[in-house]
C-alpha cells in the first residue's frame, strides 16, 4: 500500500495527465463530454473541411493533419497559422520557432482539462546525450518564442515529482516558457510545482507584453517567475501541500525578475489565491535578482484579488537573496481581500494609494495591444 504523501503524488500526476474520462474517474474533477468520435476538432474543421488553408489539425489518434503537437510546429515557418488541438494527452516536449509569429492553437472540445501537452524533464535531469543536464530553461515543457502567440482551452503541464528523484538537486520543472511579445492565453492550465509557469522575454531590454485571462495555475516553489511584463485577470493560482516538508514556508507563488529599466513587471487584477497546504504556509513573493542581471528589480502588483488563509499575512514577502532585499523591489498591493490579505504588520504589506492605483491596470501594462477585445 502506497505511503499517503506517494498516493497524493500519484493523484497529482493523475491529475496532470489523465484524459477527461479518466480524471473524472480518479474522482479528482467532473468533466463535460469532449470533442471526439466523428467530430474530434468540435466546431473548428477538420482536414475535409478546413476552416483556412493556414489551419492544422492535430489528433494522438490519426484523424487529423499531425499527430504529435511538435511535428505541427515543425511545419509552421511563417505567420498566422492555426492549430486546433483534439482531446488528448500529448506527452512531448514542444519548441515553437520565433518566426512562426501570431500562431494560435486551440483546444477544440473548449475545455482545458480535454487537451493536455505534458512531460517531465527538471533542471537537473541527464540530457540522453551526456552533454550535462537540461537546466531549468531546458526542462520546459512548452517553449513559446514568437510574437503574437495565442492559447486557448489547453492544459501545459510537467509532472516530474521529487519523490521520483530524491538524488535531484535540480527541482525546477516548467511547465511553459513564454518569451515573445504580445503572448495571450485563455482559459488555459498551467499544471507543476517548482517553476510552473515561466513569464519571460527574449533579452534584458525587451519588455515582452504577456495576458493570462481566467487561467488556473498552480505549483509550490516560484511557480509564477521571470522578466516578462504580464498581466493576470480573473486567474486563480493554488499553492500545493508539501509533506516533504516539516515546517513554513512550502514555497512562494510570484518570483518575478523585472528589469530595472522596465517600468512594470507582472500585474494580477481581480484573481484569486487559494491553497490546499495549512493556513500561512506560503508567501506572496519573493524577488528573483538573477546573477545574469543583477540590476534587476523585481515588480509585482497584485490588486482587487481574494487572498485565502494559505498565504502568510503577517510576512507575505520573502527574500531570494539577502543582498537584494525585497523591500527595495517594486511589490504593491491594492484592495485585496481575504484572510490573506489582512494588514497586520503594514511595514510589510506597502500599499498603492487611490493615484498610483489608476496606473495600475491593464492598459497601462499592455498599451495599445488589447487582448481581451478578441474575445476568448
């Protein structure tokens, strides 16, 4: 009989991996019927009936234009292509070109939890070749490089477990990472622990516009991180218990890395933080000033959200590194609410003001880019 901390991991992959029957049979989640039978793309096509000549099916079982979400990629070298993804759980791992600009895929059943792409390489697992190990860029999942890429109804999930790899120092295992401008996701899952969902931009001097609208993330360690400016509305992120650990805190949810000449960092309006660990067990955030930028300052500002009681209230902010201490970073919050949310200490809670807040939204971090008029 498995341990009760190994059954939860085995539930968590279940979870991570598991087609909609077979979540719903795990008694995990309930799930509606999905695309499938004659109709595996629901209403977006199929190879006899395509929707555009720049549109690409794609079906583990055949029915359509690939198998496999990468060999799809492969193929796309220009602009403006399709892909409309079957039910299905795609264990590969997925590199998008940067030319492949303003590429969109879509889960046909519209449902997230029905399309899963997946894997479970960490930074500190052996490349097959020898040449060393892939480090946490390389431990992604999905690697999203072009401009103007768009997701909807798809779950971007690593499963690699810890305990799978106690002799592992290298824990950090992305789910995705997204480094062009202009980047949205739409009712999309992000499924990990440590380093779920990787925010990022191509170069210290470009400020990578991102938009995660009613997406669902969770993870434990860092699991929202990077340099990217990205805005988050209406998401719910939800920290993971931790029985490997015998005491607080079990990880932080934000590490952003903003660079010092970018003026915003990420933003996260009208979402939620909820959490299966005890009440206080998790930090907001903490600054990541990494050694390839040190002139790094980290910005966060989470607003008109619902805090629940896994976040630590008292001391929701944590350092990375004590050199660069998170009070010298830019980390605000406004009219949050929430057992999590209540001011104690307000030293360590900095708040905007009514002004500063009107700088706070989505149009002034995304400019004249408006993702959410695009429907979703």
């Amino acid at each position: 009989m498995p341990s009760p901390h190994r059954q939860l991991l085995l539930s968590r992959r279940g979870f991570l991996t598991a087609s909609a029957g077979a979540v719903a049979a795990l008694g995990l989640a309930s799930a509606p019927a999905v695309a499938g039978g004659r109709r595996p793309f629901g209403r977006f096509g199929s190879p006899a009936a395509r929707l555009t000549p720049t549109t690409l099916y794609v079906d583990a079982q055949g029915r359509g234009d690939f198998t496999t979400v990468q060999a799809a990629v492969t193929t796309v070298t220009t602009a403006g292509y399709t892909l409309v993804l079957a039910p299905g759980v795609y264990r590969e791992t997925v590199a998008v070109a940067a030319t492949a600009t303003e590429l969109t895929w879509i889960g046909a059943s519209e449902d997230p939890r029905d399309v899963v792409i997946v894997y479970d390489n960490a930074a500190g697992t052996p490349k097959p070749d020898g040449s060393g190990t892939y480090g946490t860029t390389g431990s992604a999942t999905t690697l999203v490089r072009p401009d103007g890429f768009t997701a909807r109804w798809i779950t971007f999930a690593n499963d690699w477990l810890r305990a799978d790899h106690p002799g592992v120092s290298g824990t950090q295992a992305v789910a995705i990472k997204v480094l062009g401008d202009r980047s949205a996701f739409h009712h999309c899952r992000f499924l990990g622990h440590q380093d779920t969902l990787y925010a990022d931009s191509t170069a210290l001097a470009v400020f990578a516009r991102q938009y995660f609208s009613h997406c669902y993330v969770e993870g434990d360690v860092d699991f929202v991180f990077g340099r990217g400016t990205a805005v988050f509305e209406q998401c719910h992120f939800r920290t993971l218990t931790r029985t490997d650990l015998a005491s607080a805190p079990y990880g932080f949810v934000f590490a952003p890395s903003t660079a010092g000449a970018n003026p915003l960092g990420y933003l996260v309006t009208r979402s939620r933080i909820s959490s299966e660990a005890p009440d206080a067990y998790y930090k907001l955030a903490r600054p990541w000033v990494p050694s390839s930028d040190p002139t790094a300052r980290p910005g966060l500002t989470v607003r008109d959200s619902r805090l629940d009681a896994g976040i630590d209230a008292v001391a929701p902010y944590a350092n990375m590194s004590d050199s660069f201490p998170w009070q010298n970073q830019r980390f605000a919050e406004y009219r949050n609410t929430g057992p999590g949310a209540v001011i104690t200490v307000p030293e360590n809670r900095p708040q905007l003001t009514d002004g500063q807040a009107e700088s706070a939204t989505r149009a002034a971090y995304l400019g004249d880019w408006q993702p959410w008029k695009r429907g979703c």
